[in-house]
C-alpha cells in the first residue's frame, strides 16, 4: 500500500504535525490556556481542535469508518479544554489521535473512498473521494493552524519560527 | 478527477483565501505589521508572488521570467517581510506569477524532476514538480494562517476564504 506519493503526502503531513507540536514547545500551562484573540480561543483548544476535529473525525471515522459519538455535543466542544484538565492530557490526545490516524493512514490506498461520506461536505461545497483528497485537506488544516500558531506564539513571548 | 487535479484545485483554494483574507484591507491596515517580527499583509503577499516565481519558474523550469521590478538594495533579505511597492503593483504581481505556475503545471507532467535548483537546505529532497506543488500549497496555507491573525487583530474579520 506504500507508494512514493502516499510516502511524501505522510511526510508532509507529518513536518506539519511536528510544526505544530514545535511552536507550542516550551508555554506554560498558563500560556497554552491565555486567550491572545478577541475570538477568544487558545492554544490548548486549538490543539484539541486539531485532535477531535482534523486527525479523529478524518482519519478514525470518515477513512476508517468509526462511530462519530465520540465528539463534545455542545457548540465548539472541539475547541473547549475543562480547566481541570492538564494541558500535558491534551498533548497526549494530540500524539495518540496521530498514531491511530497513521495505522489507518498506512493500511488503506490512496484511491480508497470513505468508509462514511458526510452530508456537512456538500454544503461546505467540498467532496472527498479518496484518501488522497482527505490528506490534503488535513494537511491544509494542519498548516493554516501552525500558521495562527506561529502569529499567536509571537504575541505571547516573542518566540519566532524560521519562516517557510 | 485525477490526482494533479486535486493537487491543483487545493492550491488555487489556498491562493484564493489569501485574497480572500486581504481583501476590504485599506492602505493603512496593509502596511501595517501586527506581530513583533514585523511583516505586514502586503510584505507577506509580495513574498508569496516571489515563492510562487521562485519554486514553479526558477526551480521546475530552471529559469523566470523577469522581476518587475529591479532589486532593491536597501531591502535586508534577512528581514521581516514588508514592501515599499504599490499596493496594485503587489497584487498584480502575485496574480501574475499565479498564472505563470499555472502554465507551468499546464506544460509539465507531475513526476517531472526539477530542472533547477533550491537555494537553502531542505529537509527532503525535491524530488519532482509533485513535491513543489505540494510545498506551495503548505507554504500558502500556513501564510493564510498568518493572514488570518493578521486580519482579526486589524478589524476583527475571521473565517475569509474557501479553504
């Protein structure tokens, strides 16, 4: 099932992740939860975000068929981290949704349809037929939120990330 | 649809977010850098016409078409992206060099191996024009994450473009 195009779609996808993972290296507890934005949201939900709603829901339920119980049923659950909750569990939630989405990833062909094909998608006006599509569009997910993670870790500590 | 359209249809939907995130910005709000680094929308928009030019003509074909411009000797190339150039001639320069990557992916196939080279040190090697586009389309999509920020800190707009 490897091919040398699914082997650079996984590295990309994987330079992104670990982009992600890099940019928020170092913030304190207090940092990842600090709201930077007038919309309001942190690191930490982006993150969670990026677990339920990029890495779980594409991978897990769309490619692998999962049930689709297992997201928060209030409005932007995704993105709300319970205070009690230490930041590290998110970050482990993070890696883990990455290493299931892998094993799916690495057993399925890029030209394999959708276990589930979700009726949100026609009205986003977007179709995902195969693996590949589904590839991409989390690896655009996952680069245009290292892209606010990199603006938004600027503005908490000045830190910056070597510009693409 | 074939994989090169699929590849293409996500980069034209990074670009048009870009444009989308940009546009309604006035002159001021431009120029303006909203990060302590430095770079403003427009800076960050010109670099992108200049990746664009960079990786599908200097890179996959070995050779680009002129600058429109000629160098600037006070810019630092190791400085936040910013521009003195007018606003329209920025915007005409990147929907230009858009168009000019267009051709390029029109005249060659994907598995085609670059004909030029990259100037810095890469993680991976580029391998074929495959592996450019899908640069591009990571390299638009994490500025279009810049310009989001950029954007909502300026008038509070989120959410703009396909994506």
């Amino acid at each position: 099932m490897a091919t040398a195009e699914k082997e650079l779609l996984q590295r990309r996808l994987a330079g992104q992740r670990e982009h992600v993972l890099g940019i928020l290296d170092g913030l304190s507890d207090e940092q990842l939860r600090r709201p930077v934005l007038p919309s309001g949201w942190h690191c930490l939900g982006l993150l969670q975000h990026l677990a339920l709603s990029d890495e779980h829901y594409w991978f897990r339920c769309v490619v692998g068929g999962e049930p689709l119980d297992y997201f928060p049923s209030e409005p932007n659950g995704d993105w709300i981290v319970d205070p009690g909750r230490p930041a590290s569990d998110v970050l482990e939630q993070y890696r883990d949704e990455i290493a299931h989405a892998d094993a799916i990833i690495a057993a399925t062909d890029l030209e394999a349809p959708p276990a589930y094909t979700d009726p949100q998608w026609a009205q986003w006006g977007m179709s995902f037929p195969d693996l590949r599509t589904i590839m991409l569009h989390v690896l655009v997910e996952t680069s245009v939120h290292a892209g606010h993670l990199d603006a938004v870790r600027e503005l908490i500590d000045g830190r910056q990330w070597i510009v693409l | 649809m074939t994989d090169d359209h699929q590849l293409r249809h996500f980069l034209d939907a990074q670009r048009a977010s870009v444009l989308a995130i940009l546009d309604g910005l006035d002159e001021s709000a431009l120029r303006t850098p909203v990060v302590p680094s430095g770079w403003t929308p427009l800076g960050l928009l010109e670099h992108l016409g200049g990746a664009e030019r960079h990786w599908f003509q200097h890179v996959a074909t070995g050779t680009a078409d002129p600058a429109p411009w000629p160098p600037d000797p006070s810019e630092d190339p190791d400085g936040p992206f910013t521009t003195n150039r007018p606003t329209a001639a920025v915007f005409d320069f990147y929907r230009k060099q858009c168009a000019r990557s267009n051709t390029v992916l029109d005249e060659m196939p994907l598995s085609t191996p670059p004909r030029g080279r990259h100037n810095q040190p890469m993680d991976e090697p580029v391998t074929d024009l495959r592996w450019i586009v899908l640069h591009m389309i990571e390299e638009t999509a994490r500025h279009a994450g810049h310009l989001d920020l950029a954007r909502e800190l300026l008038d509070g707009r989120t959410g703009l473009g396909p994506r």
